[in-house]
C-alpha cells in the first residue's frame, strides 16, 4: 500500500508524525470506448469550437465566464488563490462523533505513524476510544484545503475528509408533498422495520452488478447468452395497496419490495 501525503497531526502541544493510505479502492469494471466497426479505440481531441481545428496543449488557457465574458485565468492567479502548503493537521476542536450528519462525509483514509510517534498516536487513538469523540480539523491536500475529522477505526485512526458546508445542497430545492401517513401506516412501518433489524455486517453486502456484468463478459467471450429477467416494478397508487404491501411484508418477512 503507498501513502498519498506525509506530514504530522497536532494535538495540544503533541506533534504525531502520519501517513495517509487510501481507505478505499473500486471495484468497478474498466471499459474502453470503441468504434463499433472495427473496434478500434475513440480517441478524443481538443477541437476549437469556432475552426474545428484541433488545439495544442500549450495553446490552452482556463477563463471563467462572468457577464458574458470569459475572464482568463492563469497560473500565478492559482498560486495566490490556493492555501498555503502544509503537512500539518491541526485539530481544531473535538466532537461527538454523532453529531456529523453522513451527508458531509468524503473519502476516508487510513492513518499510520511513523516510528517516532507511535506513542502519541496511540494515546490519541485510546482517548478517543474512551470519550466517543473524534478530532476535527483541517490540512492541506493537492492545493486545497479540506476540513477533516479524526477517529479511532478497528485498531488503527480513520481520518475522514468532509465536505465544506457550502457544497451540500439544500433540500428547499426539491419539492415535496404536505400530505403525512396515516398513524395506522406509520405503526405498521415500523413493525416491519423492527422485523427486519439486524446488526451491520459490512461483509454481507457485495457488488452483485460488477460480478453477474463479469458473467455476461466471459459468456459472450465463448459465443453464448445468458438469461435476463427484468425487474417489475410495482406502483402503488391506492391507501389500500400500501396497506396491503405492509400487511404481506410483515406476514412473509423475507419477501423483498420491488
């Protein structure tokens, strides 16, 4: 595993040297665009919109529209706009774990200190675990400055990048029905959700779509098909047909919505 940023966490007066690893990797197929003739592979080009002529590197700039005008934007503009670059992770404050709504949470990244802090490291990653609180903070990475949160994940720290405020939308964009369900409806919702509790095990849940796509992909490789049964979707239109759908979802408790 390669680390993506070195630098330290600073907690008080305590300097922890870190790595960061990747939390995550995909698991998605990687598909290249061909032409479907020859099956050659699509190469995209820079093309000027007004000549249709292809554009070189070294010829391209960024500019930003404003009142209809395209502001250019070059390199020395970045450089005064992009914060300071630092290898440091200054906690700010710590918090509840709890009190970081999911919709705020980014890319998660493994943390690992170096030799000479591994005592610091796992004092923090012990007080943590005791209090149930986390460290927020902010550090510097690929020119930009992020706001982060620090916690204890299995043995190890988990530091999480979160979004900035700003870049969650807000939900007054999407309409909505007045309308609320019936206390009848509500009862037997929940009932259902009581049934099928269960703790989380991360390990249960898998990516049924890559494997059966992977299926698909060796069949067709030897020349043969293979059986497709598309999903019916049911709509429910009707108090009486919800009723109903509760009614036989709690009396089979395995029977899936579809």
């Amino acid at each position: 595993m390669k680390s993506i940023w070195t630098g330290s966490i600073g907690f008080g007066l305590v300097n922890i040297p870190i790595k960061l690893f990747s939390a995550i990797e995909t698991g998605k197929l990687d598909f290249d665009m061909l032409d479907k003739k020859d099956k050659a592979n699509i190469k995209f080009k820079r093309v000027n919109e007004n000549t249709g002529k292809e554009v070189e590197w070294a010829n391209i700039v960024k500019g930003y529209m404003m009142d209809s005008k395209y502001v250019i934007v070059d390199e020395d503009d970045f450089k005064k706009a992009s914060p300071e670059k630092s290898s440091h992770i200054e906690i700010i404050q710590f918090v509840k774990v709890e009190e970081i709504d999911p919709v705020y949470y980014e890319s998660p990244y493994f943390v690992q200190p170096d030799k000479s802090g591994v005592r610091a490291y796992q004092l923090l990653k012990e007080a943590l675990e005791k209090t149930g609180k986390a460290g927020l903070g902010s550090f510097v990475m690929r020119e930009r400055e992020h706001v982060c949160l620090i916690k204890p994940y299995e043995d190890i720290l988990l530091l999480s990048r979160l979004r900035f405020a700003d870049e969650v939308r807000d939900t007054k964009e999407l309409s909505s029905t007045q309308s609320k369900a019936k206390p009848a409806e509500v009862k037997m919702a929940i009932s259902l959700i009581d049934q099928l509790t269960k703790p989380f095990k991360p390990g249960a849940f898998k990516d049924d779509y890559s494997e059966k796509l992977m299926k698909i992909i060796k069949a067709k490789a030897k020349n043969k098909s293979v059986a497709y049964k598309p999903m019916k979707v049911v709509h429910s239109t009707k108090t009486s047909d919800l009723m109903d759908q509760l009614k036989a979802s709690l009396g089979g408790g395995k029977k899936k919505a579809s």
